[in-house]
C-alpha cells in the first residue's frame, strides 16, 4: 500500500507556542486539524508522521492538505516510490503553514476545502425559520445544533455549524466561519470570517479572522482580530487585543525558538499558548505571544512576549507546578474534562524546562 512519509522536526520550533503541546498534525485551521484533513483525503492508513529524519523522501508535515494537494499526491504514487523529486514537486503545489500567523492568515482558505470535504454529498439540517439566512445555500448545519433567531451571512463565505453546536439570539455571523461540535456563540456577539471555535468553544464580543483550537472561552464583550487561541484558554470580561499598529506598519511578533522577532504582516493580533489564562479587561498589544499555561494579570499593558506557567504578565513570577495542576483540573471539569496522564506529563516537561531555561 502506497504511504505518504510527514516529518516535522524542521518545523516544530517555528510554530510555537502551539507545538510545544501538539504535534503540527493537531494544529485546528479550517474545521480539521492537518491530522483529520488528511485522513479524510488519502484514507486514515495512508499517511504516517517519522519521529526522525532520514530514510524515505517525507513530506513537511506544515503543508496545509487540500484536495488538490491529495490528487497530487496520488499522480506521484502512479509513478511509483516517492522519491525527492516527488516531494520537491507536492511542496511547490502547497503551502506551507511556518509561523503562527499563518494559521490565521490561510484560515480562509482551509474554512472552503473543509465545508466542501465535509459537506459533499450531504444535506444539511433544516434553517430554523427564526434565523436570517443570507445565502443559505453555503449554510450547513449538523444534527443536533441549536439556532436561536440569529443572522448567518454566509455571502462572503459558507458557514459551518457542528453537532451540538449552539448559537444564540442576536448573533451576527459573516462567513467564512465554523463552529465546530459542542460550540458556542453567545447572545449579540459580532462575528467575521474567517473564524473557527473549535469544539467545546465559547465566543461573544466581537471577533474577526480568528482560529481557537478547541475548550477555549472569550465569552464577553471586548475585541479579538486575526488572532489564534490554543486550547482550554480563558479570556475574561472585557479582554481586548490590538491586532493593527497605530502607524498602519508591519507587526512584529517574538520567535521563541530564536529569541528575536519577525515580520507577520500588517495585523497580527494575540497568539497564545495552551492553558492559559487572562484577567478582566487585560489589554494586549498588536503581536502579544503568550506561551503555555499563562495566568495573566496586572496593571497596564502586557509585555510583547510572556513567558510559558508565568503568573502575573512581567515575566518573573513562576506558576507553581500544583497551582497549575490543579487550576487547570478545575478549568477542565467546567466542561466535563480532566487531564490526562499523558497531557500531564507533557505540561511536566515544558514545566521543567522552563524553570531550567529561566535560571540560565
């Protein structure tokens, strides 16, 4: 059987602080994760992830999977074993998803190959008569979804509505946007594509051009733009962040794996890591990266870049290991959850690491 060879080793420290928790595989963009993407497309035993490199010519496991990208793969299994060659050619006809603010820059993209993949030959749940259907066409919604009287505009992009997803009275929708299953939308919030809620989240304000990966909660007033949340975060009441710079210039965004900062664009907003937590009516700046299990608080504006299990925003104080435990147990059983043994001992490793780095 043909097998398509990923590797991501070269591109793990690119994307953190999302693969300091996943694999690149698990990245959420669309309504899949790059994972689910391509088993929907070559078949779940098609493809495998190598732990190291050599051996078989792989594939960069960043490469964003598209339907077009899948008939390619399959043209190059007609020839024969992948070799370099093959792969040189796949990459030139993909894109690869490098930095963070790729994931929100490409969501667009990824929102229409995955309506199309997960709604080709299916009919969707009735619109309720309540809810105000702008093309309804590019509307599909899953069994067991609730509707109250809401606005779904799907004009500049379809909209996807998982199972058991809910949206609220009031909402106003503008594809491209999914929220994936157990999703919610709250009463009045203001929503642009191209948007992904996970599943299990919530979302209410106003938010545009943003991917949360999965459990996360902004689900109060206050703006979030061209922004992407891990999972089990929490953004409290009035939390905002600034995703444009007053000058209209390039954003830049700190790069963890090397200590500088890169050019994201012209709007990036907030970029942070799993687990992680802000207080009420905290500010961030254009291009805040916050790493992993983050309690954030404090008077003024956050610093550009806040540290993984920081408590507070300055960077100094450490979240002690049973407060982060325990405070992230609590967050998880909010929504019928717990931690893992494994998801455990992954935050234990990015823990101690941490608190070996901090003291060099």
């Amino acid at each position: 059987m043909d097998m398509l060879i990923l590797e991501d080793n070269s591109c793990t420290h690119d994307l953190l602080p999302f693969t300091a928790t996943r694999g690149v595989l698990d990245i959420r963009m669309g309504i899949l994760t790059l994972r689910e993407k391509w088993a929907r497309l070559l078949g779940a035993g098609a493809f495998e992830l190598r732990a190291g490199r050599g051996g078989r010519p792989a594939l960069p496991a960043n490469l964003l999977p598209t339907g077009a990208l899948a008939a390619r793969v399959r043209e190059e299994w007609s020839r024969g074993p992948m070799e370099q060659a093959s792969i040189d050619r796949l990459i030139t006809h993909g894109r690869l998803i490098r930095y963070p603010w790729h994931i929100f820059q490409h969501n667009a993209e990824a929102l229409l190959e995955d309506f199309d993949l997960l709604t080709a030959g299916r009919a969707s749940e009735p619109i309720p008569p309540m809810v105000q259907a702008i093309r309804p066409e590019a509307i599909f919604i899953e069994a067991g979804a609730r509707l109250g009287p809401c606005v779904l505009n799907a004009s500049t992009g379809p909209i996807y509505i998982g199972r058991d997803a809910e949206i609220m009275d009031g909402a106003l929708i503008r594809g491209p946007f999914a929220a994936c299953e157990g999703a919610t939308v709250k009463m009045g919030a203001k929503i642009y594509g191209a948007t992904t809620l996970g599943p299990g989240c919530v979302a209410g304000g106003e938010i545009k051009n943003v991917v949360f990966f999965g459990y996360s909660n902004k689900g109060h007033d206050g703006y979030l733009g061209d922004a992407v949340i891990g999972e089990w975060c929490n953004l409290g009441a009035g939390v905002s962040a600034s995703n444009v710079k007053n000058n209209a210039g390039p954003v830049r965004v700190y790069h963890p794996a090397t200590g500088g900062y890169l050019e994201a664009g012209i709007k990036c907003g907030l970029l942070m890591g799993d687990y992680s937590r802000a207080a009420v009516n905290t500010s961030f700046d254009t291009g805040t990266v916050v790493g992993v299990c983050c309690h954030v608080y404090g008077a003024g504006i956050p610093p550009k870049y806040i540290p993984s299990f920081s408590w507070g925003m300055d960077g100094t104080t450490g979240y002690q290991w049973d407060k982060v435990v325990r405070d992230i147990g609590n967050w998880m059983k909010l929504k019928n959850q717990s931690l893992s043994e494994s998801q455990i001992l992954t935050l234990k490793h990015i823990f101690e690491a941490n608190k070996s780095n901090s003291k060099e």
